[in-house]
C-alpha cells in the first residue's frame, strides 16, 4: 500500500525548496481542476492557460510566504481558479448578466441535491459569502429578505408579520435585491458555481 503525503507536508517541502513536492501537488490535483476550469471556459486552449496561470499564482504566493491555509491547500488553488475564470470573462465582456428580469432570485445559483464534493466546496463559499452580503443591507429590507427567501414566506405572510403594507414588502424586497447586486459589483463578488 502506497503512503500519500498530505498537501500541507508537500507545501511545507516545497516552501522548504523540494521543486518535486509541487509537481506532485499539480499531479495530483490536476484532473479536478482541470476539470472544474473547463466545466466553466468550455474551452481546451483556455482551460490550459487558466491552469498554468493558477499554479504562476500558487507558485508566487508559496514562495512569497503568503500562503497560510493549512489543510486546505485544494479550495485555496480552487478559489485562485475561480478568481481567474472571472477576470478571463471579465476581459473578453462575456460575464453573464442577470438584467431586465425583475423576478431574478439571485438565490437560485446555490440550490442543487446531488452536490458532488467540489460543487459543496464552492456553494459552503457562496453561502458564507451571501451571508455576509445580507449582514450589510438596511435592517428592514434584510428582514424581508431573510423571510421571502430563507422562511419561503408569501408577501401576505410577511406583511402580517411586520405590520406593513403588502407594496412595502415588495419594496423592501426589490431594494434588498437592488442593493445586493451593487454591493456584488463594488466588490466584484461572483456567486455561481
């Protein structure tokens, strides 16, 4: 039986100077997030770019000291994909937009029952992320919010519960939704997996 050093032993070793314990790390994770990369860009040429840009940044971080997420070294590079994945959209103006729909549930990006590990990984960031996004809007439209969305309250519900007009709560919905999207842009936060 083969022994499988952890990740955080082959980081250590290759912060420590061992070039043979990172390419063990691209080996060993390079299906996955090969994978991952193209399940978004679609495209071999692309994928391949984004990958090698993903370990110039994992490389420059390492030997910079930076790095300091112990165990989690996979989500780490994952994230560092992700983030490059934007920015490649970003650059050729292909990020999808989410306009002229008024009924959009921004939502609706992180519901999935079959979630395989990495899918998990990324919807666990969305909704830490999402979370701290709500935290930010005016107390009342957060209550709204949290009560369409989270409690799967009818307007009617939440209007008897708060003690406002049914219009008030749609208002406070669409400003609750409104400031969401300029909070995610001012931050330039993507939440789709």
């Amino acid at each position: 039986m083969e022994l499988q050093i952890d990740d955080s032993v082959l980081v250590k070793n290759y912060i420590n100077g061992d070039e043979k314990a990172l390419e063990l790390l691209i080996n060993r994770h390079n299906q996955k997030i090969s994978s991952f990369i193209y399940s978004k860009v679609l495209d071999k040429d692309i994928t391949e770019d984004i990958f090698q840009d993903t370990f110039i940044k994992v490389i420059k971080t390492l030997k910079r000291g930076s790095y300091s997420e112990e165990g989690k070294f996979l989500p780490w590079v994952m994230r560092i994909a992700h983030n490059l994945i934007i920015d490649h959209f970003r650059k050729n103006k292909r990020m999808p937009k989410f306009e002229g729909s008024d009924d959009f549930n921004i939502f609706s990006v992180i519901h999935d029952d079959k979630l395989n590990a990495e899918k998990q990984m990324i919807k666990d960031q969305i909704d830490t992320d999402l979370s701290s996004l709500i935290d930010e809007l005016p107390d009342d439209q957060r209550e709204v919010l949290i009560m369409r969305i989270y409690k799967d309250m009818s307007f009617k519900e939440i209007s008897e519960n708060t003690g406002v007009s049914i219009n008030t709560a749609l208002g406070r919905m669409r400003y609750a939704l409104i400031n969401l999207r300029k909070i995610v842009e001012r931050n330039n936060i993507v939440l789709t997996n």
